[in-house]
C-alpha cells in the first residue's frame, strides 16, 4: 500500500532510494500480514526495516494486549461459574435455531430484517426459559459474586 510507504519515508526521514547522512535505518523488504475487517480478511504486506519492527499506525500494537485481557474476564468470576462459562452448547442451540429460521426465510434482504430474524429466535428462547424457570447460575451462586468495588485486581488498576 502506498500510504505504509509514505509512513515508512517518514519514520526513516528520506524517500526510497534516497541517500541521507542522517539515515539510520534502511528498508528490507515486505512481510506478509493479515488484517481481518468486518467484510472479511485483508492480505497487506507491510514493509520491514533493518534493524528495527515497523508497525504501521493504522494497524493497533495493544488491540491483542485488549483482547487478553477480554479473554481472562472470566478469572473475575467465582471458580464455580467457570465450567459453566466455558461451555458452548447455549450458543450452539441458538445458532442452530437461527439457522433453522433462516431456512425457513430464505435469503435476507438486509441488516434491519437478519437483526429481527436473531432477535426473535433469542426473544423465543429467553420466553422458554421464563416459563420453565431456568437459569444458567443459580441466585444463590449469583449473590455470591463480589461487588466491582471489592475486586482487588480491579482497585489496584484504578487506582
């Protein structure tokens, strides 16, 4: 892409090519990267420096430290809700019973109409349960859970 070579130029402080005296770095050819986007995966060579990385600014260095620390939420959480967290058979059933009324739909024709179709099916399930009682944690376990504000790992990265 152009606009990582005119990024690259600035950080090295002359254009390809280009001989300066106050050059500390050269170019070393490209690496393949990929950047997945909500309309699907990119394949972006992103240009390599000698002796330094070179992380363009439109790709984020700390989204994967963000993203850990999504995945580790769970920890926050009493040690008995953990199994139950960790299983997927919720999801599977309401992915299924989307599919299943999609199918009976057929094809969508936009945003508005696929967020109806969801809605329902998770709004049939959520009823579902209602009526038979069920829960996926028990009150007792739920008034278990500390407060935000006794959470020590959250008060130390407040503070």
């Amino acid at each position: 892409m152009a606009v990582f070579g005119i990024e690259v130029a600035a950080v090295l402080g002359t254009d390809p090519h280009e001989r300066s005296e106050e050059r500390t770095n050269y170019r070393n050819g490209y690496r393949p990267h990929s950047l997945t986007t909500q309309v699907g995966d990119l394949g972006l060579l992103i240009p390599k420096l000698r002796s330094e990385g070179f992380l363009p600014s439109i790709l984020q260095r700390r989204r994967r430290i963000e993203a850990r620390e999504d995945v580790l939420a769970f920890r926050h959480f009493l040690q008995q809700h953990w199994r139950k967290m960790s299983i997927t058979n919720l999801l599977e059933r309401a992915n299924e019973a989307i599919k299943r009324q999609n199918r009976i739909v057929g094809i969508s024709p936009n945003n508005a109409a696929i967020t109806r179709l969801v809605g329902g099916v998770l709004l049939e399930q959520d009823e579902h349960w209602q009526q038979e009682g069920r829960r996926m944690f028990s009150a007792e376990s739920m008034a278990a859970i500390p407060e935000l504000d006794d959470i020590p790992a959250l008060q130390t990265s407040s503070s």
